[in-house]
C-alpha cells in the first residue's frame, strides 16, 4: 500500500488538552491498531471500516519521535501485514489507528494516496515507514 499522513482524531484533541493543560489524567492504550476502511473515518470517527471476510485490525508499533522542520514526526517501525482476504473487501481509501483492537477509540487517521481494492485471496500490507504521523 502506499505512504499515509495521519491526522488527530477529536477523541485524541481532547485528550491531549486535556491533559497537558487541564491536569486531566490520560492513560496511554497499551497497544494501537491499524484498521482499514472504505470511507473516510473523519474526525468525528464516522467513516466505514471493513467487516467480515477474514479482516481483522493490525497491530503497530511506532518509531521514537524525532524532529523534522519542527515538527515531531513518528513512523510505522515493521511491516504492518494484514490477514488473507477471505471475501471481497471493498477499495480501500482510508486507515485509522485505534487503540483496540475491536471497538475503542479512533486516535489518527488519513486517506491512502493510491487506494487499492481488496479481493479475495488478497493480503494488504504496509511498509515500514508507510504510516506517518506528523505533529506540529
């Protein structure tokens, strides 16, 4: 798949203010998943994730920050390799990065920039490093 730019989700803008500023506690998920979808997830964590046909969220480990053109950047630190498709899955447009691995809360988010269709028999894998998230 190709390279995603990932962007906050209105769960995680909240909880980041909320935390650094207002002295909330935040508890960081333990693990993030990377789940694919055939509509945009939005902000407001609205988009259509995949369903059925072997598909399950992936999870992801990513990179130390470091700083570019201050901005802290992270990337996706192994090949993220989803299961066999066992149905048609639809074109895929979008990723998110959610903090369970069913259900939970959208944290980023970001389009494809070369959508695929998923069909049976397929396997959808990124890259390391195809996952970015930019802050600043």
């Amino acid at each position: 798949m190709a390279e995603v730019l990932l962007s906050k989700s209105n769960y995680w803008k909240m909880a980041c203010v909320n935390a650094a500023l207002r002295g909330i506690p935040f508890t960081p998920p333990s693990q993030v998943y990377v789940a694919l979808y055939t509509s945009a997830p939005t902000d407001s964590d609205t988009g259509q994730e995949v369903v059925g046909g072997g598909y399950a969220r992936r999870p992801v480990t990513f990179s130390a920050p470091v700083l570019q053109d201050r901005r802290a950047v992270v990337a996706s630190a192994g090949d993220v390799v989803f299961p066999i498709a066992s149905a048609k899955w639809g074109l895929i447009t979008h990723v998110g990065i959610r903090d369970a691995a069913a259900g939970g809360n959208l944290i980023y988010h970001g389009a494809i920039t070369t959508p695929r269709t998923a069909e049976t028999n397929d396997t959808l894998r990124f890259l390391a490093g195809q996952l970015k998230v930019n802050e600043g």
